[in-house]
C-alpha cells in the first residue's frame, strides 16, 4: 500500500484504539428515544385543563427529553449528544411512518376501532412536519447553550445552564410547533393555540427547575462512573455531522 496507506491505517487504528467506551451512555440514549417516542405519539393532540389553564398533556412527560439532552451534553459533550438527537429524529420519522401505515392499512370487517385509531394515531402530515421540525431545531438549540454555558462557566453552576438552555431550546421547540402545526386549523381555535402554546413554554420551563435537584444527582452520578466531564472547547458544532 505504501507509506501514506500505512499512515492512514495507523491513524485509524490509533482512533479506534483511544475512543472512549462509556458504561450508561447507550442507556441514556435509549432513555432519550423512548421519553420523545412516547410523548410524541400519546397525548400530544390532547389538550388539558387544571384550574382554568388549558395546556397539551404530553407536557407532564416531554420535558423529561429536554432533561436527558441536557445530562448527555452536560457529561459526554456536545457531539455525543448530537449523534441521540439525530437518532431520535429518525426514530420519530419511522414512528410517523408506521402510525401512517397502519392507519391507512383497511380494517378487517367486523373491527369497530378504525375512528378511534385514526383519531389517535391519525396525525396530519402538517402536525408531524411541525414536530420533527421543533424537536430538530429545539433539541440542537438546547445542546448548543448548554455547551457554550459550560465553557463561560467554566463547569459552574449547572443550575444555570440547565435552565438557561431550558429557556431556549423550549422557546425554539414552542414556537415552531403550535404555530405551524395548530394555527388556522379545525383542531384548536387560534386562541387555544397560544394560550397553549404560552402556557406549556411556562410549564416546561418550571418543570426542569424544579427537576434540577434530580439532575443534578445523575450527572453527578454519571461523571464519577464514566470518569468524565466533557468541556466542548474544539467542538465541531455542525448539526449536520455524526463525528464525535
């Protein structure tokens, strides 16, 4: 092969070699794919009301999504982190396809559940468009922050960034999915739309505060088992790349 193959091969075989291998990061991941599965597809078109404040119901388990993004930016770094969000992503396009699928597929004679599936799983291309775009957009956005904030911090007050980037990313994710998904539509008012869209902003936001204690004691948990704590000073932080 010659020299320069030679090189190549020793540089790769060196890469191979030094990558680390964590302990809990596929499980976090898993964790991560599971939480936006489940919030994506139960409860997400049905919408709640305590106390005269309506919000969307998939807001009690969401933000546990943005929870995970948070520990696996915070603990492995940014590009760890950006290699679960795009598997989420593409979890999400194969659980819109399947819901599609299975819907479409025509039900045997007899089988009296079709409406009721169709209403729950029946989703509107623009309803999933807007929440493959706001989870993308609001994910990244969250992880970004994050890893900025640690640097300006110099690793200090987690509580700070993990709120911070809370505020952001959620913003991002709030603003992109009620709008496009909900607005001028037959399944909420515009009105509903925005009170929704505000008042869910707010619950996610209060939901991670409050959820800082729990945070706090998993990474803190995490970095002593890994042995790790990654600050993301020569980060790549193209979204559109899987080199970690």
């Amino acid at each position: 092969m010659g020299l320069q193959g030679d090189y190549r091969l020793e540089n790769i075989a060196a890469r191979v070699h030094t990558r680390r291998v964590y302990k809990y990061y596929d499980l976090v991941m898993a964790a991560f794919v599971t939480v936006l599965l489940c919030s994506g597809i139960i409860g997400v078109q049905k919408v709640s009301a305590i106390g005269g404040v309506q919000f969307g119901t998939a807001i009690l388990f969401f933000p546990l999504s943005y929870l995970f993004g948070d520990i696996l930016t915070e603990v492995y770094g940014y590009a760890r982190s950006r290699r679960v969000i795009w598997a989420g992503f593409g979890a999400l396009i194969f659980a819109a396809f399947m819901s599609w699928a299975v819907v479409k597929m025509p039900a045997a004679p007899g089988w009296k559940g079709q409406d009721a599936y169709e209403m729950i799983f029946g989703s509107t291309p623009r309803i999933v468009f807007a929440s493959l775009t706001a989870f993308w957009a609001g994910e990244f956005a969250n992880s970004f922050v994050l890893a900025k904030m640690k640097l300006r911090t110099k690793g200090r007050w987690l509580w700070m960034r993990t709120i911070g980037s809370t505020i952001v990313g959620e913003g991002v994710d709030s603003l992109i999915f009620y709008p496009l998904a909900f607005l001028n539509s037959s399944i909420m008012t515009n009105e509903q739309v925005f009170a929704v869209m505000l008042s869910n902003y707010a619950m996610k936001v209060g939901w991670e505060a409050l959820a800082t204690p729990f945070t706090y004691q998993i990474v803190n948990f995490l970095k002593r088992a890994e042995h790790e704590d990654y600050f993301d000073r020569d980060t790549n932080f193209n979204p559109f790349t899987l080199e970690t």
